[in-house]
C-alpha cells in the first residue's frame, strides 16, 4: 500500500572512473566564486585536491578554500562558513569528501543568508528554508550517507550533546554529485565498513515498518542482498571496482528518498546512534552498528511478521520446521555474524560510553513512533545497556 | 559492474488518491496556452475530463483540444498536432491518458518546431533535438509503458510499416505527471493485463543481459516479485487500490531510467511486437506476451546462469536435485503459467498474423545486440513461426 506523495528528485549524478570528466560542464553554469569545502589532508594526498583545483583554474574560478570540516559537523564550524560564504559572495559550494562534508555543505547552503541563528531556526526549530540558498555540487570520496542524492543534513551541538538532522526539499539537493568509485579505494578499513553499515541501517530503518504489500520492501529486499553480497567482496579486496561500484550505488539508492515514498519508516536506531554520536564524537556507522543488534532484538516481536520475511528474502533462512520466532531470530543472528564478518563494532562501550552517559544518550534520542514499537525511555536505557 | 553513465530524472511525481489536488500549483508554472490531447471518450465517461478542464478554467488557461490520439500514435496525428500547437503557440502540452497519448505528447513536444521532417529526423534518423521543446505535463490513466517518467517516445508509420521509439533525454522528460491509482480502475480487463505484461516484460529487457554482479538485477528481482504478486490480486479485484498503486509504482521505476544505469540491456522482445504491432495494430503489451516465450526458451541457453537465477529468486523454483537447465526451465514454465493465469494472450495468430507477414515482421525486426544472442532474421523467423 502507497500512500500519497510527492516525489522528486533533480541531482544530476555522473557515475564512473570517468565521472570527474563532468566537473567542467557543470561548473560552467555557476558564478565564479567557488567556496571548496572539504575535511582533512586526505584528498590532498590520493591528488584529488590537485585534479579539482586545476579545473575550477581552468574554468575560471575565484576559489575560496573551507578545509577542516569534521567527521561530525559541528554548529561553530556551520558559523565559520556562513560568514565566509556572505564575505565571498559565494555562488557555488562544492564539498569534496563523504556524508559529513556534503552534510555540511547543504547546512551552509541554507543558513549562509539566514536571518537568524540557523541552529535555532532549521535544527531545534525544524522550520523551513524562506532564505537564499547557495546551490551545492558533491565530489564524494566516501560511501554510506546517500548525502550526494538527497536533503539531508546533520549537524551536532557539543555544548548542549545534540546530533540533528534536517531533511531540507529538492531545492537543497546537491545540483550535481560525481560519484567515481575509485575515490574510495584508499578509505581506511574501519571508516570503509561503518559506511556499508551505514547503507544496510538506511534500509532496514525503512524496512522494519508497516504491515502492508509495499513494492519498496521488495525492492529494499534487492538492494540489501546485493549489498551483503558486495560487502564481503570489499573487505576482502577494497579495490574490486565491480564491488565498490555496486556498494556506491546501493548507497545512493538507499537514502534518495525513492524506496520511503508512501510507506511509514522507522530510524530508531538512527536516533539512539546519533544520541551515542553526540557524546562520544564515534563514528557514525559505528554508533548504528553498536547499538542495532539489541534494538532489533527487542523490537522483532512486535513485527514478527517481517522479521521473518527478512530472514527467508534477505538472508536465505530455510523455513522447513521453524517456528516464525525461530526463523526470525536466525535472521537477525546471519546479519549479526555478517556484521562481524565485515568487522564493525558491535559494542557501544568500545566507543567510549561509559554507564554514566546512558541516561543522557537516552535522553537526546528522539523518539520517534513510525516502527512496530514505539519506545519507553526506559526501554531505550534498557537497549544502550544490552550494548555495553 | 557498472559501467560510466549519468542520471539525471527530474520529472516531478504527484502519486496516490488526491494526486490531482497538484495539478493547479504545476499549471501556474506555465504560460496560457495549454494543448489538452487524449485519446479516446473514456476519459469523459469517468469524469476525468470534466475535472481537468475545470481546474485549466480555474487557472485562467486557454485550453486548445487534441483529443482521438489512436493507442499506436501515427506519423499522420504527429503532423496534425504539431500544425495546432505552432498556430496556438502552445505553452504546455497537458496528455490525459495512458502510455500512447504520453508519448504522443513528447514526440509532439519536439516535433512541432523542428524545421524538418519530425519523423525522418528523429525517427529514421534518430537525431538529438536542437529545436525548441514544448513541455509536456501527464494525467495517467493506464499504467505499463513508464512514459510518465522518461524521455521514451514511440511513433507508427502504417505506410512503412515501421513502429519506431526514440528515448529522447532529460529535457524532454515530462515535467510533471499525476499518478492516481483510482484512474486506472476502470480499464477494461484486456488493456490492464497488457499493461502489467508491458512492466514485466520492460524489467525483463533489462534484466535478461550481461554476466555480471549487478545491483540493478537485484532490485529488478524486487520489482518483479512485487509485480506477480500484485497481478494476482488486481485481476480477481481490479479495484484493490493496495495492488494497483504498487503496480503503477512499479511501472514507474521499471522503465525511469534508473535500472538500466551502467548495465547492457536486451529490448530484443519490444523489437519482435513493436514489428508485430505494426503490422496487426494490436495492444502493445499483447504482441509482447505473444512472442516472449519463444523468445526467452530460445536464448535460455545463451544466458544460462542468469535464467536458473531468474528461477530462483523470482519464481521460488526449488533447485533441490534439479540439473541447471531444469532450474531454468522451471522458471520460465512458472512465468507462463503466470501469464495464462492473468489472461495474457500467448500467440500471435490470435493478434491477427498470418503466415505471409512473418518475413515482412522480422524484416521490420530492430536486432539490438545486448541480449545473450544477437539474432539472425532466420532466428527470428523460427521465434516468430513458434509464437504463431
């Protein structure tokens, strides 16, 4: 069942290790001013940073440079950009990077020409955007947060230990991302796997909902399955570009807002994570990683019905004289042991939580009611414990 | 694997029961000028019409009628439309109807100012567009052929008897489409089973090619799934609006563009009843189904592993003590059983073919060369001679 909708979505990605050949044609339809965002030394070291300055050269860009964007964007870093931004009359942001630099580029985006405290106005307030917007192009180097193909934006707080998303409109949506599966050949190992982490969390928030005949969990079903199955070829060889390629592409597919259009959603585990994220500054797809197994295993008798149906289509159990609870829980255990296979870390206290932060990460998580439960405070402290 | 491309899909969806309510906020985009085409008198009969032109009247447009548009649109109603909307200087082409009247509309939407033959330009010599475009919104009545969110634009010439698509790119995409699931309710039973085989069939193109790993095929065994199963319910209960919006979502991304990105394709099936429809007129999805299953046990050997695959994961085929070929089999056995049970017809004999047309058909016959096996004529005349 599909419910009503609007959906669409105008960023124009070019897909390949020929992909940064269209940097040119698009540039061409900007202003000069070019504001180059990106994080630490990395692109500078794989060249990247070169090949990209020698093409906003040739095209006759006045280049201003915002290094130092973080893993976890913060808001003093979101005041640092707008003030340039403005200075610099800025008509193109383009961030090189992953999810947190093209997060943050989109932040900037919107707040660069607001007329008041953006953090205020787009994160604790939620309001929408009625400013000028600086369009953003994405050069990604690192997969998982879908950030290239669609709105969302996630900042964080440190003073008051809050992580938020925005989901801004298509009119925030990068204008052009180039997505060139070679760029994360060089990403290390730990970062590589909390991004599929990532990508397979992005499904299973949208999975885990709903006790209707939606076509978007049959494609979700595709799109984690081919994910699985590439996941495990990367580990073992970063380099195989048939498999980097797929997992760059499910990555996009998995958070372009197509497969939630008409169908309810969960992102529970996203808003326990995020919670972790704020307290520990971990990284992302690692704080999903720690935390899901407990939640999933809390919440699967409430949707036992897909529990099981993500065991048979997603992960082959063979039903034949099982239970429904016996085939569903063997489903979460193959994702678990994929989970480790691919090597995330599975335990939040590996990332720094200690148990006085538990209350306090159980209180930043938004509660969110579009799963098949809707949690208690209490619960949630219940979950971050189980995943000491 | 995937190979380099660019996607870029910017048409602008309204879907599900109050999709219309949109229709005003698209119109005031555009100039007042609006070329309303259609078809036949079902759109009167269901009151479709009566609510589009109050809502053109509301919006103060001066609204030119191109209604008759014929299910294989002609060369002939091509010229007529593009002598209108030159005389009218047409601002918007708004087509309410199903595939046909969609794609009439955006071979109109290039034709009209092109200096030249339109059909000799871009048909016979499948030119790109370097004239003015008409943009085109659509109201559906019909689901299959996904021309609402693509650039597919299919035309007939009976003199030739030649049945021509060229796929124009983004800017000839149309800007908006309507997607109310409750339109396609009132379809008699033979154009709706049509449909449903024209989406299978449009994923099977893409699927049956390459041997490669390829998420696209994952998410294509998705949609297929979605798709037999929502079949079954529509066809005892057309009225089901659960199974008819997944179908019309899934026509949708079944040909958007999306699936095909980076990936070798077939499109040997639309080429055999695309001829065959030029020679019979008869409903596009039908000379699909009639010639498909000659066709897929005639390359099954060509593209052996994808076919035990196709078995598998759409078709459920045990593959317990089954030589490949028997998996494969089985699978194309239960996709036929699935097409009789819907009410496809399975022979072109029953479309209006005879003997004598079977050379002329497989003259007329595009051999495309990304299928398991480039066709000979001789190839096709056997495939032909079978379907009879």
């Amino acid at each position: 069942m599909l419910g009503n909708f609007t959906y669409c979505n105008p960023t124009r990605l070019h897909f390949g290790d020929d992909a940064l050949e269209h940097l040119a044609e698009e540039l061409k339809l900007y202003g000069e001013n070019v504001l180059l965002t990106y994080g630490g030394g990395s692109i500078k070291k794989s060249g990247l940073y070169d090949d990209v300055m020698q093409i906003l050269q040739d095209c006759g860009k006045h280049v201003t440079e915002l290094p130092g964007v973080m893993p976890n964007p913060t808001v003093e870093k979101l005041y640092e950009g707008c003030k340039l931004a403005r200075e610099q009359k800025i008509d193109l942001i383009l961030a090189v990077g992953g999810g947190s630099v093209c997060d943050y580029a989109k932040a900037l985006s919107v707040s660069a020409y607001c007329e008041e405290d953006p953090w205020e106005k787009y994160y604790l307030r939620m309001e929408d955007v009625d400013n000028a917007i600086i369009p953003v192009g994405c050069i990604l180097t690192m997969v998982g947060t879908g950030s290239e193909m669609n709105g969302g934006a996630v900042i964080t707080n440190h003073d008051t230990k809050q992580k938020i998303g925005h989901v801004f409109g298509e009119n925030v949506f990068p204008k052009f991302s180039i997505l060139n599966p070679v760029y994360t050949f060089t990403l290390p190992k730990y970062q590589m796997v909390a991004g599929f982490y990532d990508i397979l969390n992005h499904i299973t928030e949208q999975y885990f909902s709903g006790t209707d005949d939606c076509t978007s969990d049959y494609v979700m079903e595709g799109l984690m399955r081919s994910l699985i199955h590439s996941a495990r070829i990367a580990v073992k060889n970063p380099e195989d570009y048939e498999a980097r390629s797929n997992i760059m592409w499910i990555a996009t597919w998995a958070l372009n807002t197509m497969v939630a259009k008409g169908k309810t959603t969960d992102w529970m585990v996203h808003m326990i994570g995020q919670s972790v994220g704020a307290y520990t500054d971990a990284t992302h797809g690692m704080t999903l990683s720690a935390v899901s197994m407990a939640y999933y295993r809390h919440i699967m008798p409430y949707g036992l019905a897909k529990f099981k149906r993500f065991a048979i289509q997603v992960w082959d159990i063979d039903p034949t004289g099982k239970t429904d609870e016996e085939i569903a829980s063997a489903g979460l255990n193959a994702m678990e042991a994929w989970m480790r296979e691919i090597g995330l870390v599975m335990r939040i206290g590996e990332l720094g939580v200690t148990e006085d932060m538990l209350e306090g990460i159980a209180d930043g998580s938004f509660i969110m009611t579009g799963g098949y439960k809707v949690l208690t405070h209490e619960e949630i402290v219940e979950i971050l414990k189980e995943s000491m």
